[in-house]
C-alpha cells in the first residue's frame, strides 16, 4: 500500500488484570487530550495521527480498532545491521464502566530499515491494532513514545461506548478512507476485499474532491425481518443552517451485518463545517439508527471543469434538481428539461453546470446553493398536503424574486377569501413599487394561489379584490403548472 504501507510491524499484545496506575496516572494528569482524533500532536517531538473506532464481533463482543499515522521526519533512528530503523512503543488500556476486567494492549511498531536517516524521514509509518473486548463502555487510555528519545511521549484518554445494543438497529464507526484499491491478499490492512488506508483528519483541503467512507450496519435482519429491503439515506448537511447540499440513497438486504461503501464528489462543495448524516429507514421510511459525522471543508479554488460535475449526479438526483430550476429557467432552457431523459444522463450534467455558470460565471457552485437553501426554505415554509413549496405558488415566486419587501396578511372573513399581498420595493427586471396577490379558495389546505401581479410576464387580473371578497372559486391560467 505505497510508501504507508512498506513498514513490517511487530504486535504483541498483553491482557492483564490491572494497567498500571503510572500510565493511567499519567494520561489523567495531562488531561486526557494531548493530541485530538485523527488529529496531529506537536507538543512532543513525536508526531501521531490517532483514530479510534468501534466494530460489533458477535453478540456479546465488540473489538476496537486503533489506527495510528507516525510522521516519518518526528522519529529518532538508530543505526542496526548497518541500517537505520525507528521504533515507537504503544500502550493501550480500556478501563471498564463495570463489570469486566481491564484490559492493556502493548505494541512495537518499527520503521522500514534504510541506508541513511535522511532517506528514512521521508516515509510515514502506518499501523493499526485490533482488540476484542466485552461489550461496554470503557475509558481508553494511549501512550505512544519514540524508543529512542527521551521524554513522556504522547497522551490521550477519551470515552469509547462499545455497547452495540442487540435490540435495536446500531451502526458502527465511520471509517473515512485516504486510499483504497482491490485487495490482492488477505491481511489486517484488508476489509470485504478493500485494502485501505485511513483518513487521518476531519479537515478536506481544496486540492481533496472526494470524500470516501465505509460503515457497517447491524442487526437488520433481526429488526426489520430475514431478507427484507432497507434504505440508508446518507446527507451532506450544513452544521450552521442544516442545508442539505448533497443526499444519497442506497438500498440493501436486511444481514447480520452490512458493510456499506461510499463515495461524494466534494468539488463543489464551499467552505464551511459540515454533517455527514446517515439514517437507516425501512421501506415504510420508518427510522431504524442514526448516526453522523462532522468534518471541514476548504474550497478556495474552484475548478471549471464540467466533465466532472456532468459525473456528479445520479439520474434522479439530477431530475430532482431540474425541477427545482425549472421554475428560473428560461423557455430554451425549460425545453431542454422537459424532455430530460436517462439516456441524456452526461449531457444532463453538463448543462447543470452551464445553467449556473451561466448565472455566476466567477462561482457557480456559490449560485446553485444559493438557490438550493431557498428551496429548502420555500419547502419548510410553504409545502401542503399536496405539494412540495417550491411547487406552490408562493414558493416559486420566492425562487424567482426572493423575499418580498412586506407582507400584507388578510385572514380569512365571512365570505373574503384568506389572502396576501407581497410587496417589492424592485425585482430583478428592474420593476420597482409592484406586488403579488395570493388567495385561498378552499381556506384549509394553505394552498395560496397566485391571482394577480403587477410584475410583466405574471399572471393579472385588475379586479383581484372584488374577486377576493366575493367568495367564489375563480379558475386562473398560471403560468406554472402543479405536479406531485
């Protein structure tokens, strides 16, 4: 597995009765978080990158993977057999809620042997261990420390929840992929096939455009029922405004265990903190589990490269998406996804990416989740029983002018229709002083239908108000049609 992978790894693990209070001692005194998950320590002259995550082994075990990153340039090497070789000595403890005994896992971990040191400090060393224990929830406690300097080390303590509830759906940790390829041999590096290497850090820099992830699931088939279709729905989510820029939806075959992979192209994705959510719903679209994951995103440089956002979209992503635009779009554009099909996938693609290049040719990524919050707005603010809010009246006015200046409400009087006014003071054609009228025939489904506008091209009539105060139900030719 390149250069990660080259180092030979000698493991030896230890289960005792006690840890040994000095450790212990140690880890609790430095306050427990010396270094962060997945993160880098430079207090020490050692550099360790440390994730710790939680699998299920069967009903009554679970095992815990620590997967350590050691920077080549932060070891000390020795000269051995005429080469050189560092080593960094690890000690793990798993201090139990109750119950159990604890348990302590040792471990040598050694460089390649070099020629010289400064061919040696230029390869990191990649190493993980795995442990079985009870299941439970334990205080994990680690030191690592360079063999050959002095000094405490690195530190960490934090809480590891290793329960795995048999009686209800459990995912297990979030393993964020650096490297993946087919595995060509079985060994610890290997899993379902995949030999990997682990991402190291909630952080994805600008020259990083993928996001790659893998999962298990488990006790689906002891929930939902034997050979029984589930769906993981699986969402890019915005921490601050919980706008959902990216959703996948995969299906699979209720198991013991399900291991799910997946990959998001994050190119387009700007920058900011982010959730990603995972939810495991049957097909009644009850929720089973959930789980999330946060990480960062830089994307100071966006690149204009329509094939890859053409590969972006799966088909009914991409038509979803299309009927949010539609309502903006101009007759070439409509026609062009009114006739949108299967077949027209990559050519479907590319026209997305025009269509907001088109709009914002510095940022078009910035336009489309722009427009993509406020549907998510218009959806929260304006949806019936019927329709979506971005299919209502209301809400494709709000797409195509934004909010208005004012709002007149009118509530429902004798035989008045329930109705709106909105008011702006300009709208993008540079119309000033105009407004919308919206009225409610049946006045219970919320379902306001757009009766009259000063705006050119928008539905008129002038005798809105003796229309509204008379009562009856008035067909109107809008411009929009409604759709499921």
């Amino acid at each position: 597995m390149k250069n990660l992978m080259r180092s030979k790894v000698t493991i030896f693990a230890l289960i005792c009765l006690l840890c040994g209070n000095v450790f212990v001692n140690k880890c609790i005194a430095s306050g427990g978080n010396v270094i962060q998950k997945g993160a880098a320590s430079e207090k020490q002259t050692l550099r360790i990158s440390f994730n710790y995550l939680q699998f299920e082994l069967n009903k009554d075990s679970a095992y815990a993977e620590l997967q350590f990153l050691i920077w080549g340039n932060s070891l000390q090497y020795e000269l051995q057999n005429g080469k050189y070789r560092g080593q960094v000595n690890i000690n793990a403890c798993f201090v139990p809620e109750f119950g159990v005994d604890t348990i302590k896992v040792s471990a040598k971990v050694f460089s390649d042997a070099y020629e010289d040191s400064a061919t040696a400090v230029q390869n990191n060393i990649y190493d993980l261990l795995r442990i079985a224990v009870p299941k439970g929830k334990y205080m994990l406690y680690l030191e690592a420390a360079d063999n050959y300097q002095k000094g405490e080390g690195v530190l960490f303590s934090d809480k590891m929840d290793m329960t795995f509830d048999n009686n209800t759906v459990q995912f297990s940790s979030l393993q964020p992929i650096a490297y993946m390829s087919v595995a060509e041999n079985m060994g610890k590096y290997v899993k379902n096939g995949w030999e990997y290497v682990p991402y190291f850090s909630t952080y994805y820099s600008s020259e990083i455009n993928s996001m790659v992830y893998w999962i298990d699931i488990y006790h689906t088939s002891t929930i939902l029922g034997e050979n029984v279709n589930f769906k993981v729905i699986s969402s890019i989510v915005d921490e601050i405004t919980d706008s959902v820029y990216m959703r996948k939806e995969k299906t699979f075959l209720s198991q013991a265990s399900v291991f799910m992979q997946q990959a998001y192209d994050i190119e387009l994705l700007p920058t900011g903190n982010y959730l990603l959510q995972l939810e495991v719903r049957d097909m009644n679209d009850t929720l089973h589990a959930y789980t999330s994951h946060f990480f960062q995103r830089s994307n100071i440089a966006f690149k204009n490269d329509s094939d890859r956002v053409a590969s972006m979209f799966d088909y009914d992503t991409l038509k979803r998406y299309f009927d949010y635009i539609s309502v903006i779009a101009n007759s070439q554009e409509r026609r062009f996804i009114d006739n949108f099909t299967k077949e027209q996938l990559a050519e479907g693609g590319w026209f997305f990416y025009d269509f907001w290049k088109s709009r914002n040719a510095e940022a078009p990524h910035e336009a489309w989740f722009e427009f993509y919050k406020k549907v998510q707005q218009v959806n929260n603010n304006y949806s019936t029983l019927r329709y979506k809010g971005y299919k209502t009246d209301r809400g494709q006015c709000y797409l195509k002018y934004g909010p208005p200046t004012e709002i007149e409400y009118h509530n429902f009087d004798g035989n008045v229709y329930p109705y709106e006014i909105w008011r702006y003071n300009q709208v993008p054609n540079g119309q000033v002083n105009v407004y919308f009228v919206f009225y409610n025939l049946d006045r219970t489904t919320k379902d306001y239908r757009l009766l009259h506008s000063t705006v050119n091209g928008e539905p008129k009539f002038p005798n809105w108000e003796e229309e509204v105060k008379s009562g009856k139900a008035l067909i109107i030719e809008n411009t929009e049609q409604y759709s499921q």
